[in-house]
C-alpha cells in the first residue's frame, strides 16, 4: 500500500532523514520505534505531504505521491494524527469530528463514521457537546484519532498516540487501534515507547538519527539484543 524508497527530507537545507526505506502493506499494523529527536515525526509530516522531501519516492498504491503535498495525501486516503493532541479548543466534540470529515471522499460517510467513532470511545459520546479544551489528555488523544477516522482514511499514521498518558488510557488508546486494524485498516505508528509499541504491530523500523537501523517482525525486534541495547531499560 504505502513504499517508501530513498527518501531524503528534513527543514531547509537541513536533512534530518537520509534515505529512508519503508513499506506497509494493506493491513498490516506498522511500528516505527525511535528515540527522542530520530526523526520520526518528519517521516509522518513528510508522508502526509507536510514536509517536501528532496530526495526518493513515496508511493501509495501504485501513485507517486512525494512532495505533493497534504492535499493530495488527503485525497489518495492517508490521514496523520499530529503529535501533541491538536484538537481545536474552543470547539465541541461533534464539531472537531465534523472537521475532520470535510473532505469530499469523507463527507458522504460522515454520518456513518461518526456512529462508529462513538462506539469505539463511547466517552466521545457523553461529551459530544463538550468544548475539546476542557476534556482531559486522554479524551483529547481518542478525539484527534477519531477526527483522523472521519477523513475515512486507507492509511492512519499516528504519531506518538502514547505520549503523557496514564497507563490506563494508553491501554484504552492502544485497544482501540487494535480493534481498527482488526476490521481492516492500515496503520502506521510512530512511538518512543517500544514495548507497547512492539506489542500491537506486525512489523517494526527502528530508526536512529534519520536512518532505519533495523526491521523485522515485531516479535523479533523485541527480543533482538539490538533492540535491546537500544533502548535498554525501555523493555
Ligand atoms: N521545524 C524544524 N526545523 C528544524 N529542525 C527540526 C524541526 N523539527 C524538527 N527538527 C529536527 O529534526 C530532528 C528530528 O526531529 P523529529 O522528526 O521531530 O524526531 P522525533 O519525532 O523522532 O522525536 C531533530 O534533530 C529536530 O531538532
Ligand atoms: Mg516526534
């Protein structure tokens, strides 16, 4: 579904990933695991079409789509969940939602999505008519995802979904991506938290200053020395 080859990306004239090699297939839930600063959360931008890249391709489905933008990303089926929680704050639940389903390859199932976002986090439900900014961290996680799931996405590409939560929410967070991949769609994950991380996905990129270091499934990245060595004391 999504093949990455030789790309090259990063802020200016500044790289930051230098040949990056990535490929997930239809159906797969894909971990990418790496420290603080790796590089992570320029991959996801510069797979939605945030970031330019300078080098390498992109491909989804068949269709090169690197350096054309968000837009585009949008369009072919690929939605991000941003790191940080982004919800608009003084708008209600519904109303973010409703954002996130403007898209006219969305729009026609709005209504339908938003009855299984409801199901998938019933807590969205009760606070439907809830401004975004007083919910908690862990409501404000459930909600930016469903707001991706509104794009009626292929490809869901969440980056860090884990950080700031309690243990608890991040079960429930993690369950829920669970139960989506489990009824057919794609995933990728970006995470510094390798054990959890490792735990859901089939497939895992450990990256490491702008480089994939080591892939392989998932099972076998946890138990790899390298992996390990890594990030010793994270598993
Ligand atoms: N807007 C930016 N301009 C310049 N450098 C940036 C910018 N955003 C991130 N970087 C740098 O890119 C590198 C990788 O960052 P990032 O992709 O955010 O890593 P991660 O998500 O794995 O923590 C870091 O060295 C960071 O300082
Ligand atoms: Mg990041």
């Amino acid at each position: 579904m999504l093949e990455i080859s030789g790309l090259v990306s990063g802020y200016g004239r500044i790289s930051i990933l230098h040949g990056i090699d990535l490929r997930v297939e239809k159906g797969e839930l894909v971990a990418l695991v790496g420290v603080n600063g790796a590089g992570k959360t320029t991959l996801m931008k510069t797979i939605a079409g945030l970031i330019r890249p300078t080098a390498g391709r992109i491909a989804f489905e068949g269709s090169e789509i690197a350096g054309e933008g968000a837009e585009r990303a949008v369009a072919a089926g690929i939605a991000l969940v941003p790191e940080g929680r982004m919800v608009f704050p003084r708008m209600t639940v519904w109303e973010n939602l409703m954002l996130g389903g403007v898209h006219p390859r969305a729009r026609p199932y709005r209504e339908a999505t938003l009855e299984r976002i409801f199901d998938l986090f019933p807590r969205l439900a009760e606070r439907r008519d809830q401004k975004a900014a007083t919910m908690s961290g862990g409501e404000q996680q459930m909600l930016v995802i469903g707001r991706g799931l509104m794009a009626q996405p292929k490809l869901l590409i969440l980056d860090e979904p884990s950080l700031g939560l309690s243990p608890l929410l991040v079960q429930e967070t993690y369950g829920a991506l669970r139960k989506l991949n489990a009824d057919g769609l794609t995933i990728l994950l970006a995470e510094q938290n390798v054990k959890l991380s490792l735990a859901v996905s089939n497939r895992g990129y450990v990256i490491e200053n702008g480089k994939i270091v080591l892939t392989g499934a998932s099972s076998d990245l946890a138990r790899d020395p390298a992996t390990r060595k890594a990030y010793l004391g994270r598993l």
